[in-house]
C-alpha cells in the first residue's frame, strides 16, 4: 500500500522505460502539473530497482518490456526492498498472462500506453492515495477473466460479484481500516489484500478508495467500529 501523499507534497514519480522518445513524454506530461513531479528515469529493470532504492518514490512506472530482468521480475525484486511503493504497470502489453503476471508481481495498476494523458495522471493519483488503478479496457478484460468455476462462491445482495473474503474487506475498509489493518485482522499478508483490493475496485468499476467506501456505506457496509484504524 503507498501512503497517503500529504497535500502539500506532490507525487514523486520514477518512470522505467527504455525508449527515450516516450521517457521524454512522459516527463513533459507531468511537468505540466503541480501535484506530480518526476524524481528520476530507468532504462532497465535493474536499474529502476536501483533507482528506487535511491530515490525512494511514491509511485513508479514500469514498462513491462525492458532489456535485463523486464518490468514483471523488477516489479518483484523493488516491492520486496520498498513495500511502500506504488507500482504502476505503463506498457503496449496487452495479454492476459502480462497483465495477470504484472498484478501478481504486486503492480497496482496496468495503464497501456495509449491510454489518454488524463488516464495516466489519474492513476497515479489513485495509487497514491492508496488505491489501485486499471484503465477501462483492462478492467473490463479482469472481468471477462474472471471464471466463477475457480473463485470462491460469490456473495448475495447489492455485491453479487465479490467472494466472501472481498466482501469481508470491502466492509473493513468501508470503516476506515488501511491495507495493514486488514491484514493484521484477517491474517494475511499486506501483499494479499492489496490483490483482493485489485478484484474489488475492478469488479465494482472504481477507480479509487474514495469511490469504494461510498458504494459500499450506500449498500450498508462499513457500520462496524472504526477504531484501530
């Protein structure tokens, strides 16, 4: 989980990608914003994961296709050394076994490349604030992914889509509970419940924690106690 950013500290953003025409795009997007900055650029995944390290972002921007260990394995190797971070997948990649590998790996969003500029700024933001974010085509390619025949039996009621286990912590968080709380309380690794986290936004079409805790108070969850969190 990424930390909530404090309003008056923008975003530190590291992009890894090893084509320099879109590294220089990318970095005159966010130049155009207040609330973002770009801290530092990679050109392969061991060098991202040296960067992080380094510099210590809130969010990078991880192309999946670089030269060396690529996107997926420095996914992994940077979230085992900066847990904190965000990591967003930014790729051309869009194959169910990239896009499944990469939220395996802990990514919490998958933006392709072609996405709209507004669609990139978004989703850092999501993630920062401790969400995660899945462009509209991804979301609903997670959808049709989804096989009802290899997933817990789904739950009645207003969240029809969500496991037992999502439902449980769509209620926790709709009591202000963060990703470690959750895990804390259900005994399960941080890691898990930011997967189900993924699941949950994209089954309920949010893009953000913010989004999820109204549709979840409106259906009646999240009237437990609050407190602890």
């Amino acid at each position: 989980m990424c930390p909530r950013q404090p309003e008056s500290r923008p975003v530190r953003v590291l992009l890894a990608d090893d084509h320099r025409l879109f590294r220089e795009g990318v970095a005159s997007l966010l130049d155009r914003v207040d609330d973002v900055v770009l801290v530092g650029a990679a050109s392969t995944g061991e060098e991202a994961v040296a960067l992080a390290r380094e510099l210590t972002p809130d969010i990078v921007l991880m192309d999946l296709d670089m030269p060396g260990v690529g996107g997926i394995a420095a996914t992994r190797l940077l979230l085992e050394q900066a847990p904190g971070t965000g990591v967003i997948a930014l790729t051309m990649l869009e194959d169910d076994a990239s896009l499944f590998a990469a939220l395996d790996a802990g990514a919490r969003g998958y933006v392709l490349k072609d996405a709209e500029r507004g669609e990139l700024l978004q989703a850092i933001r999501a993630v920062a604030r401790g969400g995660a974010a899945l462009g509209p085509k991804v979301t609903r390619r997670v959808l049709d992914h989804l096989d009802p025949r290899r997933t817990a039996p789904a739950t009645a009621g207003p969240f029809a889509g969500l496991t037992p286990r999502e439902t449980e912590i769509l209620d926790l968080i709709a009591v202000g509970k963060r990703n470690a709380d959750i895990a804390r309380a259900l005994f399960i690794s941080d890691k898990t419940v930011g997967n189900h986290i993924s699941s949950i936004f994209a089954k309920l079409g949010v893009t953000d924690r913010v989004e999820a805790v109204i549709r979840a108070r409106e259906a009646g969850l999240g009237q437990g106690d609050s407190s602890g969190s």
